[in-house]
C-alpha cells in the first residue's frame, strides 16, 4: 500500500469513527474495539488505525488509558472565569441548571463576619447548590451574602442566575470576584451531591464577590468535579 493509500484510508476511517462518535454508536465512556478488531473491520494495516485513532486522541475525542484500551472521552467544560457560571456553561453550547438544596439563616460566625465585614452574630443569607451542565452534577457551593444586603433572599430565590436575581430585585450589581484554588479528594458531600466516587481529584473553589465600591458581596465555598470541567482564569491588567 503506498503511502498516500494509507493517508487517505487513515482518514476515511477517522471521519467513520468520528461519525459513529456523533450519532452515538460510541457514546461517552464506551470503549472501542481493540486496534487488531478495528484491523479486521477496515481491512487495514495496525499502522493505518493508529494515525486515525491518534488523530482522534490528539482532537480531544479519544481517550487511551495503559491496559484498558481506548475511550470516547467526554467533552471538557472549559469554564473562563471573565463570566458567570450560567454564562459560560451556556458559551459551551450546554444547559445550565441550579438546583436549590438548602435555604438558611445562620448567624455570622469567624470567619464569615471579616469576610463580609459585618458585626459577629449578625444573619447571614446561606444557600446551598448544585450546579449542572447539561443535567449533570459540575459543582456544588455554600454561598454566604449578609441579610443587611439582601433581606429575605433566602425566600425569595429559587432558582437561575443568582447574580442577576440579586441585581434585579436587590439592586446589587456584582463587578469583581476574587477566587483561590485548591486541589482536593473528594469527601462524603462531594460523593453524594456530585455523584463522583470519595477519594476522587475535586478542585476546591473560594470566591468573595465585591460591588463596584469594594463592599463585600458573597462569600462562597464550591467543590466542582475533577472529571469533567477545564478551569480557565483570564486576567486582566
């Protein structure tokens, strides 16, 4: 077979097994046949199905774990953090969903009263949520913002973008946020509300949000999935 045969034979079964990708043949995690099947099915050479499944590796399609075989990968998330959630999970071409947990007033204990510069004791709006794309489970968090700022939140939320809730009915614009990183294993919550196994990589995500005039805003506690998203922070200076 000469070499330009391969090339185009090599191509033909990539846009195959790419099509067979997209109509879901394949679909997310399954395994494909081993390189000596996929030999036998195209009636080619071991050389010819590697190029087409490295290319398919190399386009982020692919996924070759040692020992195993090969894998449909799932589609990285990338999470640009110029916006907020819903707005980038919706620039992914995927669905946005919150759902609410948990809806509380506690009182502002340390640290939580010098992050939101606020007298010990006083009530703080607490929500817990699950953050999905595409139905499922990318993030949870605890989100904090002081009673004197927003009276009655907890009652009155329920669901969508929580910035543009608090911009609408608060008047509270969010212009900055500030979040640190951290790589962790997931523990009990993480397993139950994100439906990933304890021990697994979770990143662990603290954000204080501030108004235009530096008032602290929102303090929030997050854990998102280690499996799915591609975090990306972009500055500005």
């Amino acid at each position: 077979m000469t070499k330009r045969q391969t090339s185009s034979l090599y191509f033909n079964i990539k846009e195959k097994l790419l099509k067979q990708i997209q109509t879901g043949i394949y679909s997310v995690g399954q395994k494909l046949p081993t390189e000596a099947e996929l030999c036998i099915l195209y009636n080619a050479s071991r050389t010819t199905i590697r190029l087409a499944l490295n290319e398919l590796e190399f386009q982020g399609i692919l996924e070759r774990i040692q020992g195993r075989g090969t894998f449909v990968k799932r589609k990285e998330l990338q999470l640009i953090q110029t916006r907020s959630f819903t707005e980038d999970v919706l620039m992914q071409g995927k669905e946005p969903k919150s759902k609410l947990l948990e809806a509380k007033v506690i009182p502002a204990e340390s640290p939580l009263d010098e992050f939101l510069n606020i007298p010990p004791s006083a009530p703080i709006n607490q929500l817990l949520r699950v953050r999905y794309a595409d139905n499922e489970p990318l993030l949870y968090e605890r989100t904090h913002i002081a009673w004197s700022m927003a009276p009655g939140l907890v009652n009155d939320y329920s669901d969508g973008s929580l910035f543009s809730f608090l911009e609408t009915k608060y008047n509270l614009k969010v212009h900055r946020a500030v979040e640190q990183l951290k790589p962790i294993l997931a523990d009990k919550t993480a397993k139950k509300l994100l439906n990933v196994k304890e021990g697994s990589p979770c990143l662990q995500i603290k954000t204080f949000t501030y108004l235009s005039d530096n008032t602290p805003l929102e303090y929030s506690f997050g854990v998102f999935r280690g499996d799915f998203p591609n975090y990306t922070i972009e500055r500005f200076f």
